[in-house]
C-alpha cells in the first residue's frame, strides 16, 4: 500500500486525467474519487478509457469521503473548493486544481471572479525561481491555471532578467474544448466547433491577474480563442524589448539558462515551432522565441496539453513534491502521437 490520495470531482476531464496518472503512479494509491450526479455510478461510466478502475465507485463529495486520504485532490469548478476545505481537517494535505486559492489580492479575485475572496495558498508553479522548496514544505497549494503556465513559463524569466518590459504584454492563446469543463455547453457541442474558431472572454479571462501575479508583469492584454480541438493551449505571447537591438539569441540565451535542468519545460531548437500535438499526454511545455523584424517586439510561443502541466500533470508535479517523493514520478515528458 503506497501513499493514500482523493479525488474530488473525478468525473470531470481535469479529474478523469488525475485518475489516468494516478493509476500509473508508483508511489500513490486512489482511496476515494468523487463526483456530483455521477455518485453511485461505476468510475469506467465516465471514463471508459480508465478500465482499471473497474471496481472503482464514485461517492458523494463530502469531507468524510476524502478526510482519510494522505493528500487530496479538488479538480472542482472555479469557486466551489473553499466550501469543502473549510470542512476538512487542518491537517489534511490538499492540493486544488481550481483558482479558490491562487490570488493574493482580494479586489483582484473579486473583478475577475465575483464573490468572497477564500484567501491564498502556495503557488503551485514548480519552475518559477524559489517554489520548489515552499511547495515542498506546504500543506495547501494552488495548482496554476492551465493558461496561466503557457504565458508564465516563457514570460516571467524575461522580464526577471530585464531582457523585456513588464508594460503593454499582448496575449492571445488557443485552447481545445476541455479547457471548458465536461457540462453540457451549446457552443461546445461538436457542429458548432468543427471548422471554427472563436474568442471568448475577450478583454476579462479570469486567468489575467494571476499571470501578472506570477510574472511581475503590470499591464497585459489577453485574447483567449476556443480551438475545434479536444485538448491542447498554443499561447503566441508579445512583449516590448527593454533595449532596442534586441537579438532573438540573447532571448534565447535567457531562456537557455532557466530551463536547462527542467524536466517539463523544453527550448525548442531554433527554427522549429511548438506543436500543441506534440505536447499531447504529456507533462511537457514546449517554447520559442522570435524577435518581430517590423515592431521588434519578442514574440514567444508556447504549447502545452491543458490537461496535463495546464492541470492534471502539473497537479502530480506539485504533489509530488509536497509528500517528499520524486517530483518526475508518474509523469511524462513524452507526447503521444498521432
């Protein structure tokens, strides 16, 4: 028997992948996975693709279903996780996929989100300079937004080596539909993607303040467009260079130097441009950077499956580190093609 874990809000793409790494984790064992109207209904109803967790039911979401568990996971809708941690033991370790806890600033949370502001935990992002250790010694943490660390991993070591400004960030990113969620949603319905792209949010993601918070960035612009693809983010992101002559090599040399350990955040080679296919199933984000020849603005480019270092993946990355284990442990950097 290995360390024990739930899973709130198993039911869901977020939590159906939590389930598909957990089952290749060999450090972890599933104890309890809950759903909303799912409860009472076989775990391979959902997920067919999970066949094994055949035997596997899904209860109710309450506190006493998940209070056993060494570590707990909420991949809840935005908003419904501080109900539920405030009725769990402070002792239990709790790791949660939705934005209750990210923010540090209330007005923040309140113009983007609405509501009660339920405090701040750790950040969950490992690859930022410090977190590594603060995550490790923390019981709470908030994993990050799945377009959050496609902007955050090749913006924020530039603008912390001064190489770009922090004013006047331009953001528009690609998602595939399971960014959205699994309830049923008219625009999400397959005639209406199919052979169509569309923004959303524009000018209010939810997902803004939480990149200037990570990045140091202060003023940012984002576009956020729904891709007819399941899953996957293609985030291009434009930003002022602090010096004028800027050469896409010292760009590239910045981000040389802050992912040359990292396991999960790949410098492509020069020339070659992320893919969101290549990035499938995986752990992995995959960078680029350009500077434009007309404005001179840096332009980086990104790719990551949502799914996994935009949730689920990046959610075992962070466990991993809160209960002592190997941070790569039941993950990939390994897409899956075709």
């Amino acid at each position: 028997m290995g360390i024990s874990v739930a899973v709130a809000g198993a039911s869901g793409y977020a939590g159906g992948e939590l389930l598909r790494l957990l089952a290749g984790h060999p450090d972890l064992d599933v104890v309890a996975a809950t759903a909303h109207s799912q409860a009472g209904q076989p775990a391979t109803d959902t997920h067919p693709h999970l066949i094994s967790y055949r035997d596997l039911v899904f209860s109710d979401t309450s506190a006493d279903v998940l209070a056993g568990a060494d570590l707990i996971f909420l991949a809840l809708p935005h908003g419904a996780s501080a109900a539920l941690v405030a009725q769990l033991p402070d002792r239990s370790k709790v790791l949660d996929l939705g934005a209750d806890f990210r923010l540090a600033d209330a007005d923040a949370w309140q113009r983007y989100y609405g509501g009660p502001h339920a405090g701040t935990w750790t950040y969950g992002l490992p690859e930022l300079p410090g977190r590594r250790a603060v995550i490790a010694a923390s019981d709470r943490v908030a994993n990050t937004g799945c377009y959050a660390v496609s902007v955050i991993t090749g913006l924020a070591p530039l603008i912390a080596a001064g190489v770009v400004e922090a004013e006047d960030v331009v953001v528009v990113a690609a998602s595939g539909t399971s960014g959205a969620g699994r309830s049923a949603k008219i625009a999400l319905l397959g005639s209406e993607v199919m052979a169509d792209l569309s923004a959303y949010k524009v000018g209010a993601h939810q997902h803004v303040p939480e990149i200037l918070q990570a990045t140091g960035a202060r003023t940012l612009s984002m576009t956020p467009v729904l891709a007819p693809m399941a899953r996957g983010i293609l985030a291009t992101v434009t930003a002022r260079p602090s010096s004028s002559g800027l050469r896409v090599e010292q760009v590239r040399e910045v981000l040389a130097e802050a992912y040359a350990d990292e396991p999960f955040v790949h410098l492509l080679p020069d020339g070659r441009q992320p893919h969101t296919a290549a990035t499938l199933g995986s752990n992995s984000v995959q960078l680029q950077a350009a500077v434009d020849l007309n404005s001179g603005r840096v332009i980086l480019t990104s790719a990551l499956d949502n799914l996994g270092k935009g949730a689920a993946g990046q959610a075992i990355q962070n466990a991993n580190l809160m209960l002592g284990l190997d941070e790569t442990a039941g993950l990939s950097a390994n897409g899956v093609a075709p």
